[in-house]
C-alpha cells in the first residue's frame, strides 16, 4: 500500500484550521465561564428579591389588621387615641 504525499499547503491548512478550532474552544470556554459567574449573581439577587418581597407581603398583610392600621396611623399620621396626653418638645 502506497501514501500519497501530501502538499505542504495542505498540511499547513489543516494545522491552522486545528489552531482556529483550539483557539474558538477556549475563547468560547471563556464566554461560558463569565455567563455561570452572572447567572450564579442573578440567581443570589432573585433570592434576596423574594426575600424583600415575602416582607412587603408580611407588612400589607399587618396593615390589613385593626391593630396594623392603629400603628401606621400613629407613626404616620400622628393620630392618638382617646385619654392619651401628647407633649410636644419644643427644643427642635
């Protein structure tokens, strides 16, 4: 059985498509790397955003109660209620 020879060109364009091949592997690597560090961030973000909105729901579902609504009026709106005796400082 016989080889051929093959040309010198065609060896060199085949060697260049092997180190374009390499090269796009580890650039694509790379890409892939950066996107699992960001996606790992969002999903530690979304966590922390469930979190803020599990809170807001605890606080909507408070203010639904007499005894909420008694509270923001207080803090809020500086509402008192009967037989209390407010002072005022007059020092600010």
């Amino acid at each position: 059985m016989r080889f051929k020879r093959t040309s010198l060109w065609l060896k060199l364009a085949i060697l260049a498509v092997c180190i374009f091949c390499v090269a796009s592997l580890i650039s694509i690597q790379t890409e892939i790397n950066k996107r699992s560090q960001t996606v790992e961030t969002l999903k530690s973000e979304i966590v922390i955003k469930n979190q803020n909105v599990l809170q807001l729901q605890e606080d909507i579902d408070i203010l639904n109660t007499p005894e909420g609504a008694r509270k923001l009026a207080r803090e809020r709106l500086g509402y008192v209620e009967d037989g209390e005796i407010v002072f005022y400082d007059n020092d600010n």
